[in-house]
C-alpha cells in the first residue's frame, strides 16, 4: 500500500493513542494524535465536562482531512482519532487516497475503568456516556477487542495492512 493514512479510531479511552504509536513506530509512519488538533476552546469545554457538538468538532475534523491529505502525498501516516460518526470519517478520508481504518472495540465497563486509572487527560470520564451514545459502528473498518494487549493489537493490524 502506497502512503497509507491508517485512522486508528474509538471512543475516548479505548486505547487510540497507544496502539496508534506502537503502528506508526513498527511501520515507519508519523503518528498524529487527532485531540493534539483540537482548539483550546474544544479543550476547554471538555474539561468543563460538556460534550462537544458536531459543530464544535467541524473546524477540528476539517484540520485533520488536510493532515491525512499532505500526509498521504508525503510518506503516510498513523492518525488516533475518536471519529465516532460516519459523516465525521467521510469529512476525514475526503481526498484521501485508500484510507483503512481500525476500530478498536470494548465495552463501556471496561473503557470506563481504564480512563478512571489515567490522568492529565482533558476529557472526564463521566463524558464516556455521551461517546458512546455519539458512537456509528463503522462498516468498513478493520474492527479489534481491546481486550488484547496494545502489542498483540499492533501485530493484527500490521498483518491486515500486510506490512511486515
């Protein structure tokens, strides 16, 4: 695959950014964490404990659909990033030559504990409810438990994109 923008995506909590650093590090690909991409505002407003709307995400995934655009014309690239709708991942892969995206699946008990455990993030874990409430299983995406360990998962994904 030539230039791959490889969406590594989920609800907040379920592992987006581990697993998207352990890809890009085996594969030669940069890695960009999508809530690196947010305006302060979103930030703010999350740490405030409200949920963003598709209105505050827009300015946010149209940042992210221009990074994935340069990216795939210079070597590709590894992008964690929620994309809890198909409008928002049809605003991503716009333009983007043979986008694949990976859904890292668990449930809401399991994420819930895990983002209790971290810190030094901004968004709360009580907003967990209204990510999966925004949440459209994708279709066309490679869908993984996050069950397994972050290096078990990045081996399934290296061997679905046939990278050795």
């Amino acid at each position: 695959m030539l230039n791959p923008v490889i969406y590594i995506m989920g609800v907040s909590g379920s592992g987006k950014t581990t697993i998207g650093k352990l890809v890009a590090a085996s594969t030669g690909l940069p890695f960009f964490d999508a809530d690196d991409f947010h305006p302060e505002p979103n930030k703010q407003k999350m740490k405030a404990g409200e949920a963003l709307t598709d209105a505050d995400r827009q300015p946010w995934l149209l940042r992210l659909q221009q990074l994935a655009i340069v990216q795939s014309g210079i070597k590709g690239a590894v992008i964690a990033c929620s994309a809890l709708k198909e409008n928002y991942r049809n605003i991503l892969t716009n333009g983007v030559p043979q986008p694949v995206w990976v859904f890292l699946q668990g449930s809401y008990e399991l994420i819930y504990k895990r983002m209790e455990k971290r810190s030094g993030h901004f968004m709360p874990a009580h907003l967990l409810q209204s990510q999966f409430d925004s949440l459209e299983i994708p279709e066309n995406a490679l869908t993984i438990s996050i069950e397994e360990k972050p290096e078990v998962i990045s081996a399934q994904i290296k061997q679905y994109l046939q990278i050795n």
